[in-house]
C-alpha cells in the first residue's frame, strides 16, 4: 500500500490507530627441465603458461600459435573501441527506478533529451518504480552489458544496500558499471500548511506533544528519505510515524494534500508545490544553507544538531561486464552533457549541482556511501521498520 490507513488531512493521526510497528617445485632453472608449456584460449587470445614437460615437438607448435595469439590480444583493444564509436546502433533505454515527476525522473529525462540530440538515436526512459527503487536497478543488473540499457543509482540504493547489509539481493559496487555522477543535491524538509508549526522547534514540540501522531512519508523502506527522517527522530528523541511510498511524487502530492504532515525532498521536486504554497520548507539537509533558497534554515541550525547532514546524489550505471571503452564514450558524452549551460542553469535553478567526473570516481562515491550510511545506521540504531 502507498499509505497507512486515512490519516487525518493535517497529516497526524491518533498513535492508537497505529498499526504495530510500522545482508615441491623446485628451482625453475633445474638441469634438464624442459620450458614450460604455453596454452592459448582461441576464444580470448590469451596465453597461459603451466609448469610441465613439454616435447620438443609440440614446443615447436606453441611457437607457431604465440604470434597468432599475441596479435589477437593487441588488436582486442581497438576492436573495443570500434564498437564504441559505432555506438548506439539502436535505441538507448533509461531506466529510473523510481515514479514519473520525481526528481531523478526530471534529471533522467533532461539528460535523455540531450544525448537523442547528440547521438541521433532516441533515449527512452522508463520509469519502474518499487521496493525504494531495487525493483528498476535489478532490471539494470540483468540487461545486456551492451550500453542499451542504462539506468540512474542514487543515494537511496546506498542507504537501502547498507540496512541490508549481506541480505541485499544486489552488489552496488560488483553488480554494475558505473559511468558517472550527475548530480549532489541536499534535500528539504517540508510540511503541509496546515500543520499547526512554523518551524524545526515548534514541529519538535508537537511530536513530543503527540508520539506517533506526526507522519512522515518516503519513497520507501530504506531509501533515503526514509533514514532521513528517521535520523531526525533519533538525535531529537521524537517518535513520528513512517508512511512509505512508491515513489517520492506520491508522497509529496500527500503532503500537499494533507494526507500526511511532513516529507523530506529535494527542492526540484518541491518547487512548483513551495511556489504555489501548497506545502512550506523549515529546512535544508546540507551542513549549509542553498545557495538558491537562503532564507531556509539547515537542521543543524534550526534545530542545534550538529551532526545532522544528509545529502544526495544521483548518477548513471550499466550492467556489470560493459566494455570498459564504451564506458569511457557514456561517461563523456554524459559529461558534455553535463557541461552545457542551458543543463547547468536548469538544473542549478531547481537546487540541484551538475556533478561530473570519471567513471573509477564514480564508483569510489558509491562505496564510501555504503559504508558511510553503514556507520550512521549502527550509531543511531536504525532499522527497516517503521518508527
């Protein structure tokens, strides 16, 4: 289900209708050993030496295939990047593991745009949302390694890799090729109008006031939206009720609706809803304010916690096993991408930062932030279930 129950339009709801709580060779030079054998994989070219005596005779046919073999492998190289520059030779699918209108979906879309542009080959995105986004980033671990199918991680998958721990049916770091960063972005706390706070600290008292009557939604069990909340819960010993969704979209449109209080967002998501005052922003994720949107508060102002710092990010990968030269072709044409001015003020107007860098970058962000949300989930003793 997208929500719990029918809480109350101003988004609480009586913690009594809660339901329960919500991963011996001797010396190679010995007199009378004869040189050891040289085996060629014909499918691969390459070679491989094993310790055996060897005839002379055969020593004579190894000889013959070495050339052959050695050629092979040089040359594999530049027919890797011959495939590379014949691509794309059909059309590209961009996979985002997440609903239509949220924020990776609008990156998604801007970046497919521009690269159908580029290419002369159409971008198509697909939005496959569920299971806090591990249903559409399965779907890109199994696709062909073939740059066809590509798809967008983010720091969801990283949060929800490390609550699992071993139990994660997917390796973020051996299970893909990652390509490319293409966005940072902190993230907002917002509320619907309606609730009776106009800030950190009045919302604070209220759900100390009424534990379990504040409710929060997500795009999911153990994406980042969801730690988020969960982590202000933690270093302000408040108990808010968790209300997961498919998508970060739905829950926004909710908040709107007063179906549930509050939601932590990114602003480009947020920024038709905040202009048209349908919900209001009391603070930013970041260790400092936005730089398009000063008047918010971070958490660790607003509320004096000073370890509190979530940030996003979102970036693009393929399937393990992609040719590493049409990695390199993916990762700077997103680059170029990445670099135009329309795609840098688009983005940097809706409070997200174009990104870039190499792909080895790319996965070293994504290791250290399994490991990162690893470390924060055991301080703060977080879990799965709702809180």
């Amino acid at each position: 289900m997208d929500r719990a129950g029918t809480p109350p339009r101003s988004g609480l709801h009586d913690a009594r209708d809660r339901p329960a709580a919500a991963r011996h060779s001797g010396a190679d030079g010995a007199r009378g050993r004869e040189p050891d054998e040289a085996r060629i994989d014909r499918s691969t070219g390459m070679i491989t030496l094993a310790s055996s005596r060897v005839p002379r005779k055969r020593q004579r046919g190894v000889r013959r295939w070495t050339v052959p073999a050695l050629v092979l492998a040089a040359a594999q190289p530049a027919l890797a990047q011959t495939e590379a520059s014949a691509y794309p030779n059909r059309v590209v699918t961009l996979i985002v593991p997440f609903s239509p209108g949220a924020s990776t979906d609008i990156v998604a879309r801007l970046i497919a745009q521009k690269l159908t542009a580029a290419w002369g080959q159409t971008v198509v995105v697909e939005n496959r949302p569920g299971a806090s986004g591990a249903i559409g980033l399965s779907a890109i671990a199994r696709s062909a390694a073939d740059g066809h199918t590509l798809g967008m991680m983010i720091v969801s998958h990283a949060t929800n890799a490390a609550l699992l721990g071993n139990k994660a049916p997917i390796d973020l770091v051996k299970d893909f090729a990652h390509i490319g960063q293409v966005v940072s972005q902190p993230y907002l706390l917002v509320i619907n109008p309606s609730l009776p706070v106009r800030s950190v600290p009045e919302l604070i008292a209220l759900a100390k006031s009424r534990p379990g009557a504040v409710t929060y939604g997500s795009s999911g069990v153990g994406s980042v939206l969801h730690l988020a909340g969960e982590l202000l819960a933690a270093q302000t010993r408040i108990r808010i009720t968790h209300v997961p969704y498919k998508g970060a979209a739905p829950a926004l449109s909710d908040v709107a609706g007063g179906h549930i209080a509050m939601l932590f967002t990114s602003r480009m998501s947020a920024q038709p809803l905040l202009a048209a005052g349908k919900v209001r922003a009391l603070a930013v994720t970041s260790t400092e304010r936005a730089a398009g949107a000063p008047e918010i508060p971070t958490l660790q102002e607003a509320a004096k916690l000073a370890s509190y710092e979530v940030n996003g990010w979102y970036g693009v990968c393929a399937a393990a096993g992609t040719p590493p030269a049409l990695v390199e072709r993916l990762n700077r044409d997103i680059n170029r991408v990445l670099g135009m001015p329309e795609v840098r003020e688009r983005m940097t107007a809706a409070g997200t930062l174009p990104a870039g860098g190499t792909p080895a970058q790319f996965a070293q962000l994504v290791r250290s932030e399994v490991e990162k949300w690893s470390r924060i989930i055991r301080q703060a003793g977080l879990s799965t279930g709702s809180s």
